[in-house]
C-alpha cells in the first residue's frame, strides 16, 4: 500500500468555481502534512502546510483528519493561474531526520 | 529565501557515461534529498543525507550513488547511466527534522540519456 494516495484527476472546473481534493495517508503516526504546488516542468512549490486545526490562506483553506487519515486542499473562486498538479505531502514521527512522502499529484485544470 | 541551485537545467548523455549532478543550498540545511519524477510514478527517494559524509538510500538506489563532503553542497552520480535513468531529477533540502519543517527543492535537472 502506498504511503499517501491522490486521485490523479484530472479536475477539469471553470472558472469561480470551487474544488476540493482529498489525500489519503497509511501511517497513523504520520507528524507533518502540507500541499505543494506543481506547474508543468517545474520544481514543486510550497503552497500550505497542514495544521491540526485546519488553517486558510485567501482562497484555500486546509484541513487534516486525523480519525480518517486524510488531509483536503478546498480552492475557492478558481482562477486560470490556479492550473497546477497539487502534490500531497506526508512526514512521519519518530526520525531525527525528516522523511517526506509524495502523493502523485491531482492535476487541476482551470477554464475560462 | 532558500535558495537550491542545480547545476543543469537540462543535460544529454550517452549510455554508459558517468554523470554527475550538483546541488548546492544557500541556508545552512542538515538534510538533502535527490528524488527523481517520472509521469504517473510521482517523485521518488534516491538518496538522502542528513549530515556531511552521511547518506541513506532512499526508494530506488539502484544505479546511483551520492557524495556529501561539504554541508550545502550534495551531488547525485549515476556511474554508468543507462536509457532508463532518463527523467527529470529534483534535489531538495530541509533544515534538522522537527514538527513541520519543509523541503525546498532546486530547479530541476532533465536528464536525457541516449
């Protein structure tokens, strides 16, 4: 079983509209959760890490569940410049150095 | 800003070259990592270091190893590069590992193997 599962999409949504993905994690011990973003033949970037809590940042918002092992990226009022692969991005507890585990990506496209 | 700077933004080899790609990072970070991405398959774990002279493998090693003699300077080898080994390869560093600590990585490395 992988550690971390996206659906790969992908999400074909027009602009404004609101999008959702889900990311699923294996291990239960798992300490840090964050999203980065991908454009196409580039490096990922940072977009959000994931708190317990759940954090927002202009038009996303981030959530972890911890019962259910999974973390969400929710996009509001989608924007062109949104089109990306959004990669997930689990660690786990218990290294002195950090491990981190990629899912696939979901690939988001937006359209006018 | 972190800053991970890869040597080569796109490099073409021949089968059976040895090949090497450098990583350097600006902020002082103990852990680098070399992944490659592959379409459908994701990024995956080559190897990673978490102190000078210090490396574990990661997922797919095979074919592959590391140096790290300096602390902001991590480089990937590939000994005899074969067709396979083409893809584009990440390097990223982290600073020591504690409650979310992020990976910033370089640029990107397209490696062609011919």
């Amino acid at each position: 079983r992988k550690e971390v599962e996206q659906d790969p999409g992908p999400f074909n949504v027009p602009e404004g509209a609101t999008v959702a993905f889900n990311c699923t994690y294996s291990n239960s011990a798992s300490q840090s959760f964050f999203w980065y973003r991908q454009d196409c033949r580039k490096e990922p970037k940072l977009l959000m890490s994931v708190y317990s809590s759940g954090n927002e940042d202009g038009r996303f918002t981030a959530q972890l569940n911890r019962a259910s092992q999974y973390i969400s990226l929710l996009i509001r009022d989608s924007k062109l410049s949104d089109s990306a692969t959004y990669l997930c991005v689990v660690t786990p507890r218990g290294y002195n150095f950090n491990k981190f585990y990629f899912g696939s990506g979901t690939k988001l496209n937006v359209k006018p | 800003d972190v800053k991970v700077t890869q040597s080569s933004r796109y490099l073409v080899k021949r089968t059976g070259e040895k090949v090497f790609l450098e990583c350097v990072q600006d902020m002082d970070h103990e852990n680098m990592f070399w992944y490659r991405q592959d379409p459908g398959l994701g990024l995956r774990l080559i190897y990673f270091s978490y102190d000078v002279k210090m490396k574990e493998k990661g997922d797919i090693p095979e074919g592959y190893s590391v140096s790290r003699e300096k602390k902001e300077r991590f480089s990937l080898i590939l000994e005899s590069a074969s067709t396979n080994q083409t893809s584009m390869y990440l390097c990223a560093s982290s600073p020591l590992a504690g409650a979310n600590e992020k990976l910033f990585f370089g640029s990107g490395t397209q490696l062609s193997v011919l």
